[in-house]
C-alpha cells in the first residue's frame, strides 16, 4: 500500500481559517447552535482526534461539515481534554493509596483559555469571515469568538486532519 506524505509547507499555502470559540456548552449543543446561525450541518465524526503524550493518550471531540455547493469544509474541534493516570502513594506505607492525575492536552497549547477551534477550508472570498464571527458572537453562551493569526500558530500542524 502507497503511503501519501503532507509536508507542512503545503499545509501553509492551504486557504483556511481558525476561528476560536470561548464557551460553557457542551460540544453537541455548541455544533447545534453553529448549525442554526451559520446555516451549515455540523455532524459529529466517528471518530475523535486523538491526541498521544507522555502519560497516555485521549480523544478531542470532532464534527465536520462539507459544504458542496461552496467547496467549504468546517471542523469545529475541542480544543482541551484530560489523560487521566493512576499513580500509587509512595513508599510501604502508602502503598495502598492509589490516586488519579489529570493532565491537560489541547490541541493549540498556545490557546489554552479556548475551548473549541472552528476551523474553515478552502474558503473562499464569498465567505465573510468577519460576519461569520459576528454571527457566532450572537449565540447567547458564546461568550467570545476571533479570528486566530495562522502565521503565528506555534502548533499549526496539529490542525492537520
């Protein structure tokens, strides 16, 4: 089987934009209230990106969206999520205690106050993308939404998917 390579210079001179979302809904409401005011079908993927580290590995929750009238394909991606690690207390003594250890990943590191990353490709010039935030910024428990400078991504190659 042929294996395909994506070298990250091509993925900079791809046409797409990231949006972060600040938020207190769950993800499924999120997509549901991106659904109604940006008039797209945000559907949750099968399966969730996940993400590798030193003490295990998780799963950031992803929906996705092909807008084939328009070339347009919108991800909207959680941006944090918890690996969970069991550790024993130390010594004889405290052998038997067994606690559990959260560590956050996210998927932009430089973005940790961000809850969800809406991504848009290939977007195109009749796409708005100031009046795409502003729509965003009308639903009642988004409490923020911006545009994120892709030049300045430290991690830009996470939003490879």
């Amino acid at each position: 089987m042929a294996t395909q390579k994506i070298y990250i210079h091509e993925f900079e001179a791809q046409d797409y934009e990231v949006i972060a979302l600040h938020t207190s809904l769950e993800d499924s409401r999120l997509a549901f209230h991106l659904n109604r005011q940006l008039d797209v079908l945000l559907a949750r993927t099968q399966e969730d990106l996940h993400i590798q580290i030193k003490e295990g590995s998780t799963g950031l929750s992803r929906f996705e969206f092909y807008d084939e009238s328009r070339f347009i394909t919108w991800h909207l991606v959680q941006n944090k999520s918890e690996v969970i690690t069991e550790t024993q207390g130390p010594g004889v003594l405290f052998a038997a205690l067994k606690n559990d250890v959260a560590t956050s990943v996210y998927l932009l590191p430089e973005y940790k106050k961000v809850d969800y990353i809406l991504k848009i490709d290939n977007l195109e010039n009749d796409v708005d993308l100031d009046e795409v935030i502003r729509k965003i910024s009308e639903i009642e428990w988004v409490s923020m939404a911006y545009r994120i400078d892709k030049k300045q991504l430290k991690s830009k190659h996470n939003l490879i998917f």
